[in-house]
C-alpha cells in the first residue's frame, strides 16, 4: 500500500514539475532566447524528458527535508 501511494505522489509531482517549468521558462524561451517553433517544439521534448524524473526526485528531497 506505501509503495503505491509513493508511486502515485511521485507521478503527481513529475506532472506538475512538467507543467509548472514549462509554463514557467516558457516567456524566457520566446522573448529572450527568441526561439522559433521548431525550437521551442524540441525544447519541450527536452523538458518532457528531463524535468519530471528531476521534479519529482526534488520533491521528495524537499519532503524529507521538511519532516526533520
């Protein structure tokens, strides 16, 4: 049952990472790295690659910082 319940919240925080720096650096990638569309296309398949392991491995980092 814990293991589930990690595998869910570990899930929940790689999605919200995802959207959340994404929606985020997205302004910064348009107006200032002045990327086209193609561009910005790869770049969020980079995000969607590396962000959400990354995001959710913070998380959990954070949690178990915040709980001592």
């Amino acid at each position: 049952m814990l293991k589930i319940r990690f595998v869910k919240q570990f899930v929940k925080d790689a999605i919200i990472s995802f959207f959340y720096w994404t929606l985020i650096l997205t302004p910064y990638m348009v107006f200032v790295v002045k990327t086209n569309l193609q561009q910005y296309i790869a770049w969020v398949g980079m995000q969607a690659i590396l962000v959400p392991p990354l995001g959710a491995v913070f998380s959990i980092i954070a949690r178990k910082l915040k709980s001592k």
